[in-house]
C-alpha cells in the first residue's frame, strides 16, 4: 500500500536489533485517515472472504480492527493480556513478545469467540508470528476457523509470515519491510 509505505519511510524510525518504530502514527500517536485507508485496503484484500468476526489482540491491533470491522460492520473482539477477574468461560494461551522479549499469558471469552465463527485477524506487525500463533491457538480452542490475517506491517526477515503461509494461512501485509540492517529501512515493492 503505497501510502503506508511513504509514511514508513517518512516517519517511522529504525533501531538495532530490527526494531521498526511507528509510534507517531500508528502505535502511539494515531493517523485516523491513513488508519481508514488502510482498513479499505483489508477490505479489498479479503472482500469475498466469508467473515463474522474480527479478531486482535491488545493494544495496538485495536484500532485498524475496529475500522475494519466498522466497515464491515461486523463485531471485533480483542484479545486481553491480563486476565480479568470478570471474564467467564476464558481461553487463554501464551504468546512470547519479541519486543518486550518476555511470554505473557492472552486471552478471550468463548462467549465473543464461538465455535463456527468465522474470524478475521488484525493486528499492526507481523514479525517472529508469535502473536499470530497465539491467535491461532485461541481461534481452534473456541471450535473457530481462521478465515485470514491482515498485518499493517510484515518484516519478512523474522520469517513469521513464511510460516503462517506455510500453513495456508490467507495473509496481507500492507506494507512489506525486507531489511532493517544499518538501520536502513528497505521496504519490498
């Protein structure tokens, strides 16, 4: 998506380890209008797709799901990484976070995640797909079928995607990053 490929190279800044950050326009500070673009771009991608439910989890998934699903209008239901002393009839699964490099337990109620839904997955990166395992492991115990995932932003060299296709997984990057390396930010055509 060219625009948010413009945007990356404009405004996002790299840092040592393959740390792309976006934080003034995606993940802190938000773009509504680039955010509503790119949730018409998932839509295209996946229009056909049979779809009852959009899937993320917190914090930064939030926002391009709740416009995707707003142009859907379908419901999105996030997964939580705390586990609330309310929430009944919980799933959970562990996921390792590769930025804040430590595992933390995720999870979401059977009642807004039920068997025969047909979920769509949103989130903003897709890199190690640890993330995206997780949501995996969730959208099978809830008797679920993972109908697609839709990242804003994929780093191909951390190969999470490579395995989520090898899994025939229907997935859409936005916006491809092939390198980091000398803090070079090298995006696929």
């Amino acid at each position: 998506m060219k625009a948010l490929k413009e945007r990356i190279l404009q405004d996002g800044k790299c840092f040592e380890g393959g740390i792309l950050k976006v934080d003034n326009f995606i993940n802190h500070q938000m773009d509504p209008i680039l955010m509503k673009s790119m949730a018409v771009e998932f839509v295209r991608r996946f229009a056909g797709t049979p779809i009852n439910k959009i899937l993320t989890i917190e914090a930064s998934g939030i926002a391009p799901a709740i416009m995707v699903g707003y142009l859907l209008e379908l419901p999105v239901v996030f997964a939580k990484k705390k586990k609330p002393s309310t929430m009944e009839n919980m799933l959970t699964t562990t996921v390792y976070s590769f930025t804040k490099d430590r595992s933390y337990d995720v999870c979401v109620s059977s009642d807004y995640l039920c068997a025969g839904d047909k979920v769509l997955f949103i989130d903003d990166f897709l890199a190690n797909g640890n993330a995206a395992k997780g949501i995996i492991d969730l959208v099978e115990k809830a008797g679920a079928e993972l109908v697609g995932m839709g990242f804003l932003i994929e780093k191909s060299f951390q190969h999470g995607g490579d395995y989520l296709r090898g899994k025939g997984i229907h997935v859409e990057s936005l916006a491809i990053i092939e390198s980091l390396d000398n803090c070079e930010i090298r995006i696929k055509e």
